[in-house]
C-alpha cells in the first residue's frame, strides 16, 4: 500500500529552505507520527519543537476530527511558516514559548502523545513530559543518532539520556536504530 503524504509537505520544505531551516523531521519519522497520532482516536497530542511545521503536518495526517495537537516552539519564523500553511486547521493551537516552561505547566496524564523534538521534553524537562502522559501515553524522540550539526560532546548528553530512559520503571522502552535514531516509550 502506498503511503499518504500530508500535500502541505512540499510547501512547507520549500519555505523551510527558502528561511535555510534544516532541521526538519524526516519522512520516516514522520510516517511513524501519523500511525501514532492515528492510535489515539480523540486523542491530545504534544509536539515540542514545531520547526517548519513537518512533524506538524504527519501528526495531522493521522488524527482525527476529535484529536487536538499544541505545537510549541521558540523561534518564531520557523513556526510562522507552520502557522501560515497549517493553521486553518482548528485541531491544531501553535504556542510560542519555551517547551520546559509549558511542561512545568502541563497537569499529570494530560497527553496520548508526545512528540519531544527540542531540548526541553528531551533533555531537560523529561520528568514533566512523561509525567504528563496518560497510561497508554507514548512519547517519541529522534536524532539520537549522530547527526552533522550535533555540537562537540553531545554524544555524551544522548549516552546519558538513552541509559536514564532504559533505566525509567513504568515504560515499555523501544529504541530503533533507523531513521535519525528513534526511541519510544510507552506509559504502562
């Protein structure tokens, strides 16, 4: 069966290069969110790091009608980009703050899905993402594994953040080594 691509894809990876953005979710990944967000029939779902509005556009393309996405970023142009091709769609609310500040935020068991692809849910702020999943809840992480724009050292923080997740009781751990390096966890 061939796959349905979200038809905002092209637009928004063209704007995306127009701002030199590059740091978009891949195609693989992206697949992967619209079956995830596909499992949680009205179901709310948290994206940490909008970008371009990609992983925006896959989440969307597996929800359905009930299902609600807030997508949090920091950088505004990127995220103006989200919003301007996606955001007509009511099931979606773009929030420009800091994700750490909007996690410390979140009520316990609030979110079916989390999707951390920023610092903030990912290595600061892990405990308040995954206290804020429901039983059931699954967060999903990448670029976990080396990637060209990573900083000197980074290795470590990623060695350290896979070993604290293994580590993590009441989680069904998945790590795949595909794509940019996924990890999924499940909330039992």
């Amino acid at each position: 069966m061939e796959t349905k691509f979200p038809s905002s894809l092209a637009e928004i990876q063209m704007r995306a290069d127009a701002l030199g953005f590059d740091m978009n979710s891949g195609m693989q990944v992206g697949q992967l969110l619209a079956s995830l967000a596909a499992s949680k029939p009205g179901g709310r779902v948290l994206e940490l790091g909008t970008g371009c509005g990609l992983g925006v556009a896959w989440l969307l393309s597996g929800m359905d009608a009930q299902s609600h996405l807030v997508s949090v970023d920091t950088d505004e142009g990127p995220q103006g980009i989200a919003r301007d091709v996606l955001g007509a769609d009511a099931r979606v609310t773009f929030v420009l703050e800091d994700g750490g500040a909007v996690l410390a935020r979140a009520e316990a068991g609030s979110y079916d899905l989390i999707f951390a692809d920023a610092w903030p849910g990912k290595f600061s702020h892990l405990d308040e993402a995954l206290g804020a999943l429901k039983p059931g809840g699954i967060y999903l992480v990448d670029d976990l594994l080396p990637q060209p724009n990573w900083p000197d050292g980074h290795q470590a923080n990623v060695d350290a953040y896979l070993d604290d997740l293994r580590g993590r009781d009441g989680f069904a751990f998945t790590q795949m080594d595909w794509a940019t390096g996924v990890v999924m966890l499940v909330k039992r």
